[in-house]
C-alpha cells in the first residue's frame, strides 16, 4: 500500500487526508498542535464556548461530498441549518437593515431603507450569480496552472465572459456603478473582506462572493463551526487515517525531483510515495524545503489582512443582535486605508459580532451571551501590537455603545484576545495574514499560488495560501483539487 503523508490538519488537509485514503493510501497526518482544525477550533472560558476562527459557513455541499465519496451518512457525523437571516447591519445614524436570505425580502429591505430600488439590489445579485456560473467551474475545481484545464468548451465560455465579469473594474468601483447610496456600496464592498482583501483596490470579480449567501444560503452547523472540523477528524478517523499530533515537522526530505517524506522536530524519519502540504506557503519554502527563489517569489505578494478578535462572555441577552452582526465604519476608505497602507488600525473600526448562542444554546449560560468580537487588521510587520490592541479595544467598546445604547464594560465576565502574532504562532500563517495573498489584483486573484510543486512531482499544497484562496469552501475546494491532479499523475 503506498503511503501519503498530509502536514497540517487544518480543514484542506483533513478533507485531503479522507480523500487520499479513499485512495487507497496509508494516509498519516502530521500536526504541530495537540488538535487538528487549523484555524477552525474552539475556546472554552468558564461557562462559554466559542468557534475560535471562521464563522460564516457556506457550500455545505462541499462537506457532505467528503461522507459520500467514503460511503458514509453524512447526518450520522453532521448537521446544519439554513439561516433565514444572514446578517444585521448597523449604521451610525440609527439605520438597521436586516439581510433576509430571501434575496426579495432583502431588496425590499434596502428599499425600504435606503434611497436604491428594490430593482437595483435583485439586478446585483443577479450578475453576482452570473459572475459565478461563469468562473465556478474552472476556479473552484480545476489548477489554473495546468493547460488542459483551458482544454474544454466550458473555459472557451468562461474567457469569452471575462470581459463582462467586472475584472476591469475595482470592486468599489462595480458597487458604485450600481448602486447611490453608500450604505448599500458598503454592504457589498464589505465581502473583500471574506479573502483578506481592499475593494478599494480588488477586483470587482470578487462580488461573486454574494452569491454564495443570497443565491446558495448560508447555514449554521447544528453545534458550532468547530463540528466542521471534528465531523472530518472523525471521518477520517473511521477510515484509519492516522494522526500525530504535537508533531511538528522539521524538513520535507527529497531526492532528485521528488520528496522521500519528512523529518519530525524529534529526528525521526518517515517516508511517503507523496506528500501534502497543509500549511502556509512562506512557511514550506522557508522552513521545510529551504528554498529561496521560490520563497523570494511568494514574498512579493502581498499579505492579506489580519483579525484582531475578542471573545467576551456577555452577562446580557441582546435580542437586536443576530447570528452574524456588522457595526460599520463611518468611513470605510479610510478603514482599508490604514490597514493595507499604513499597517495600523483605524481608530473607526467595522465592528464584526458573532453570537452562536443564538443558534446553540449550550454555548453561553441562561441570559447570556458568547460574543466573538472582531476588526479586519494588518498582517503583523512589528507595529506595536500592545497599544494597537488597547486602543482598538476602548474603541470597539466605545462604538458599541454608541450604537446599541449600553455599557458594555459592565457586561464582560471574562475575555480572550487573538491576534496577528498569536495567529502565526499557532497556525503558521506567515506575518498572521488569513488568507495568504491578497487579491488587490487582478493576477492575485486568479493565479494564486499553484496547488502543486513544479520542482517535485508527487508534493501537493492544500488550505489558504494556495488556489482557489481562503476561507471552508475554498480550503475545501482545494483539496478536491489536487485529488483530480493525483488521479491524474497516475
């Protein structure tokens, strides 16, 4: 039986270990922490429980498939619901809209709210669903960096679109073209955000992102985001993959043009026919492959951004609020400003709650609630993070008071914090950026770093930093990915 060797267990090396054992490989992940998921964990304090990472969970699909494709019943390991609304968002002159999944509620909402027409919102969300059909098929299953990707009617398609798919166009500035009133132009240019990126500077391909909750639905795990990831842990626990933990990895080994396997931190050695790479780009060309051109060129790219995330347990029920919350900044610009440009925090922060109480009862006590309170941030390049941190956090606080009318200090039972430097440590991420690269431009956006290695024919690269990008259902993608690609090397 030939043997496969994943490092890192986040969510594209859990669902690439399922995939290769479905292989028939000997699969063995190795992962530097003592759990598996990544960036997609939990926190427990006193009596909260709160998902540590990723919050909005879309394509469940795309999880489903990894029980199917093992033969197994999905609903025995996992369960969601679709959310019927996807968001609340708070504006400083008192206006609150309601993002219904119902794309005609929701139009009805803006108009209702805002000086656009109901019209105007279902035209949005119309060409975001055409945006999609059009690329979907060719970004989200194929390598960008293999010919016969390009080899087939649907991609001849796709390229004659791209023309009309608003690459050309920043997306603030596609917003604009659609919409007059700024609340509206902000709620759409907020989904940058969801790959680490500026909408100021990305391009307005990225409003492909709507689709994914207005067209296709958002939905909430019936236990937390973290059961994503301990449904596949147990998956392919069920399937025999093996898992060492607090192994962390020193080198991958290699002869010639390929890898032999992988030196563990303890010194011991262990050989794989292939090997896939669950861990940030940087970090693999720096550090496990010692290869400098290659890190050289990963380095030019620039870094998405970062989170600043404060978990409080809350002494209060707060019926206004929702599963998902947004506190806009005033000024938006300005926000992605400080953050791409002059590496700091904006003293105006968009506020980010979640509150998956709502939902899970068991995760805050009777009349309380689990906040997890996020800012997109710099990636860390050694600004001062002890006062970035206490002056974002009198500012988130002083915010929410202003909008929601309350003394939150009063409130906070207990607090964790993560940050840039906390999520490289714990994740590798390099300089604590989410998403790896982010797609300012055009190229970034499309041609991120290829899931295969040009110089070693049987090693693979899964998760954020590499194509299709970040976020479940990209990481997850990505695996499906480079399971077409090892098919194929066959």
């Amino acid at each position: 039986m030939k043997k496969a060797i994943v490092i890192g267990s986040g969510i594209g090396g859990l669902s690439s270990a399922v995939r290769l054992s479905n292989k028939g490989y000997d699969v063995h992940v190795f992962e530097k922490n003592s759990y598996p998921g990544g960036k997609l964990t939990e926190i427990n304090l006193n009596e909260f429980r709160f998902d540590a990472g990723p919050s909005l969970f879309t394509m469940p699909q795309l999880v489903d498939e990894l029980f199917e494709l093992s033969g197994k019943n999905s609903k025995e390991y996992f369960d969601y619901e679709r959310l019927n609304n996807l968001c609340n968002y708070f504006f400083e002159d008192g206006t609150i809209i309601h993002a219904s999944a119902n794309g005609d509620e929701f139009a009805k909402e803006i108009e209702i709210k805002t000086s656009d027409s109901a019209k105007t919102v279902k035209k949005h969300l119309k060409k975001s669903a055409f945006i999609y059909n059009a690329t979907s098929t060719l970004f989200l299953t194929k390598s960008l960096h293999k010919i016969d990707s390009y080899l087939s009617w649907n991609t001849f398609v796709s390229i004659l679109k791209l023309p009309f798919l608003n690459i050309f166009k920043t997306m603030n500035g596609a917003n604009k073209a659609r919409f007059k009133d700024d609340k509206n132009i902000q709620i759409f240019n907020r989904y940058a955000t969801y790959n680490g990126s500026n909408p100021y500077q990305a391009p307005g391909i990225l409003n492909i992102i709507p689709h994914l909750e207005y067209n296709m639905g958002a939905y909430f795990p019936k236990n937390g985001m973290h059961s994503i990831t301990m449904s596949i842990y147990q998956l392919a626990i069920d399937l025999g993959v093996n898992f060492h933990f607090n192994s962390e990895i020193k080198k991958i080994t290699t002869k010639d043009n390929k890898v032999t396997g992988i030196l563990t931190s303890k010194g011991v050695n262990h050989q794989a026919d292939l090997v896939v790479c669950n861990t940030d780009i940087h970090y693999v060309y720096k550090n496990l492959l010692n290869s400098p051109k290659l890190l050289t060129k990963v380095d030019k790219q620039e870094r998405s951004s970062s989170a600043l995330i404060f978990y409080w347990g809350i002494n209060k029920d707060f019926p206004e609020l929702d599963l998902h919350n947004i506190l806009f900044s005033e000024n938006y610009k300005e926000e992605f400003d400080h953050i791409f440009n002059k590496k700091l925090i904006y003293e105006d922060p968009t506020i980010y709650i979640n509150i998956t109480s709502k939902f899970n009862k068991n995760d805050a006590p009777n009349g309380k609630e689990n906040w997890f309170v996020m800012i997109n941030v710099p990636s860390n390049d050694n600004q001062d993070w002890y006062k970035l941190i206490n002056d974002a956090r009198e500012n988130i606080i002083s915010k929410i008071n202003r909008v929601l009318k309350v003394d939150l200090n009063k409130l906070i039972e207990c607090e964790e914090i993560l940050d840039p430097i906390s999520i490289q440590t714990k994740t590798l991420s390099y300089k604590g950026s989410l998403y790896g690269t982010a797609s300012n431009k055009r190229s970034a956006a499309f041609f991120r770093h290829k899931n295969f290695s040009s110089v070693y024919n049987n090693l693979f690269f899964v998760g954020g930093s590499v194509h299709p990008g970040g976020g479940i259902p990209l990481a997850l993608s990505s695996a499906k990915i480079i399971d077409r690609l090892i098919e194929n090397e066959k």
